[in-house]
C-alpha cells in the first residue's frame, strides 16, 4: 500500500549572485563579477571620501542656508537652530542628507552591468552564490486526493528555532557582500516529495519534520509542485553596500526559431509550437463509436490538401461510408510537442489549451457539414 503527502501552501525561492572565488571563475558570468567588484570598489572609495568630507560639505550646506534665510526674509532673522541641527546630527537621523550624485552614477553602471550580462536564461541556469527555499506557514498536510486535512500542528517548526536560525545564516551572510544580486520567487501550489512522491505503508504524523527552512516527510523535503504552480511574485533585486536596493528588470532570451508549416520549430530546444487556432482537438462520433485525435496540420496524415481539417473531415465521413457523425472540434490557444529539426517530425505530445468549440453533424444532402447546437445548449432550452 502506497501512499502520497502533500503541502497545500506557498514556497518561496532565494537565488543569490554575489562574487565568491568560485564565481569568479564563471565561464558565463566572470567578467561580470570582476566588473561589478571594480565598480563596488570605486563606490567604496567615494563614499570613504564623502565620510572625510561630511563635516565641512555640511557647515557649507549649514551656511548657505543661512544667508540665502537672511536674503529672503530680511525682516525675520530666520536661520538654522544650530542646537537642534547638532542633535540631528548626534542621532544619525541626517546621516544621508547629503549624498554623492558620483555615488548614483556608479550604481547605474552596475544596473547597466545586469542588463549586458544577464538575461532571463542565465537567471534559471547559472548556479550563483547560493539559493535556498522556505516554506510558508499557515498551510495543511493532505493524504492522498482526501478533501479533509490532516489534524497535524505545524506551527512547531514554523515557529522553531530551526527556522529562524536557518534564515538568519543566509541573511548574515548576504548582509557581509560588498553588493549581491537577489531573486526571489513567491508561488504557490500543492508540494509533494521527489519522484512519484509515493510512501510505503501507513502515514505517521511524526515522519514531518523540518530541514532548511522546509517542511519534509521522512527526511525528503515537500517541494515538489503537483500541479502548474500560481506564481505570486517574480522579483530581481540589485542590493548596495549601504542598505538600499534597486529592482532590476530581466530582459528574456531571443530564441532561435524557425517557420515551419503553421507554427515555430525552436530547434534548440527541439521543441514545435503551433499558431493560435491552427491546431485542434477533435472527437468524432459515428456507427463505429467515438475516435479522438489531435489534428496537426502539416504533420503525418495532416498534409497537402489534408492540411485543411474541413477537408480531411469530409474525405474521413466519405471513406467510412457512415450514415451519420457528429464533430467536436476545440480549437487550441496553444499546442507544443516535441520535434526532431531534422527529420520535421513531430514527437511526444507536450501540453495545450483550448480557446473555443465548434460543433458539427453531417449532412447526407448536401454532404457537408453543418453547425449544430451542443448538447449542454439544447438541454437549457428544453428547460
């Protein structure tokens, strides 16, 4: 006996770019950590500068306002409350009062430095600095497909040591870099185990545990999506030395594709997708019982004059001589399967959706079809 444990919540996913030894030495991102580390350098510079300067740049500031307080309003001996300023200052609360536009500048080149060199590919493939996922709380353990959870009390791992310890290593060491790149990914779905996510024997509650900020059953992490996940928010981040950050807009990857028929080849990926409304999934229903296909046009017996389903619908009634059929056509929004570039021949069905149905039966007269009401329309009308 077999069974499956799922997490009914959301993950969220931590990518991080920094530069390390080992990243450093990056075929794809080398020259990009060199280069955001001399930009970093030269920020570390100027601000040290700045430090130097503060004192003097704010009596300036401190000065200039009091004559321009003297030039406006002659009559009011308006001025700075040099007690008050000096309080100010004492609390760190001007601490950013005057800034570098320098210092602004060089951020850009950095921001400048992730528009060259990244692109939404080298966000998912290129390992980083370090990545990590959490759990959030407030979710249930399911058994199976039952639709009641299970009385299980989460709250203490969510609420443990484990967690907040784990958090906050991976915080501490962010907080240490000179400037680090953040991608963080919120989702949500139902998470099972690796692999089938099947279990041996009888669920225990005392198999959950917590690992790295994830919850797990008997030792394996619940991280696995069941189904396509609802993504929350998809956000990159470009984060300073001195606390503040900028986000950052990821442009996608150019991919190679190739017209062919009525859609794309993408050879690298050996993939084939077809045009909205080009391909459709078709029941047909007749004295011989119901036969289900996919039609895609150009492809195997989809070819030539075939290649319009009309046609080949009027050839399929004609040649197995029925005295009636019934069509269901759904036209696709989308259709991808697998490709061979070379050979141009389709291989394993990917996924698809639907966009709009179409009905027909066929007319012995005219030999032609025509459109007729579905059954779910016509049962609303006899009400």
């Amino acid at each position: 006996m077999t069974f499956q444990v799922t997490y009914d919540e959301g993950i969220q996913y931590n990518k991080v770019f920094y530069s390390t030894s080992k990243t450093r030495k990056s075929k794809c991102l080398g020259e990009f950590y060199k280069k955001m580390d001399a930009v970093s350098k030269e920020i570390k510079r100027i601000y040290k500068q700045l430090e130097a300067d503060r004192d003097e740049a704010e009596e300036v500031f401190v000065d200039a306002g009091n004559d321009a307080l003297a030039e406006r309003f002659s009559s009011g001996g308006y001025r700075f409350d040099s007690e008050k300023w000096s309080n100010q200052r004492r609390t760190n609360c001007l601490a950013n009062m005057i800034i570098s536009e320098e210092i602004e500048d060089k951020k850009n080149d950095m921001l400048l430095l992730i528009e060259e060199f990244f692109d939404d590919e080298v966000l998912v493939e290129e390992e980083g600095a370090r990545a990590w996922k959490l759990h959030f709380s407030g979710g249930a353990i399911f058994v199976d497909d039952e639709d009641e959870q299970r009385p299980v009390n989460l709250d203490q791992y969510f609420d443990g040591e484990e967690l907040e310890k784990w958090d906050g290593k991976n915080h501490d060491t962010l907080e240490k870099q000179d400037w680090y790149i953040l991608w963080e990914k919120q989702e949500h779905a139902k998470y099972k185990t690796e692999g089938s996510g099947n279990h041996d024997g009888d669920f225990d509650e005392s198999d959950i545990d917590m690992h790295e900020g994830l919850l797990t059953y008997r030792g394996l992490p619940l991280d696995v999506p069941t189904e396509e996940p609802n993504v929350w928010s998809d956000e990159v981040q470009l984060h300073f030395e001195d606390g503040k950050y900028e986000s950052v807009s990821i442009k996608k990857k150019e991919k190679n594709k190739v017209p062919f028929g009525e859609g794309f080849i993408y050879p690298d990926e050996k993939k084939y997708c077809f045009m909205k409304r080009s391909a459709a999934d078709v029941v047909v229903t007749n004295d011989s019982g119901t036969n289900f296909f996919t039609f895609t046009p150009c492809f195997g017996e989809f070819k030539d004059e075939f290649s319009d389903l009309d046609k080949y619908l009027v050839n399929y009634v004609k040649e197995s001589k029925q005295g009636w059929c019934d069509v269901d056509i759904e036209w696709l929004r989308h259709c991808h399967y697998e490709i061979n570039p070379e050979t141009k021949e389709l291989g394993e069905f990917l996924e698809s959706s639907g966009i709009e149905g179409v009905y027909l039966e066929w007319n012995n007269k005219t030999e032609e079809f025509d459109e007729r009401e579905d059954e779910d329309e016509e049962e609303e009308e006899e009400e």
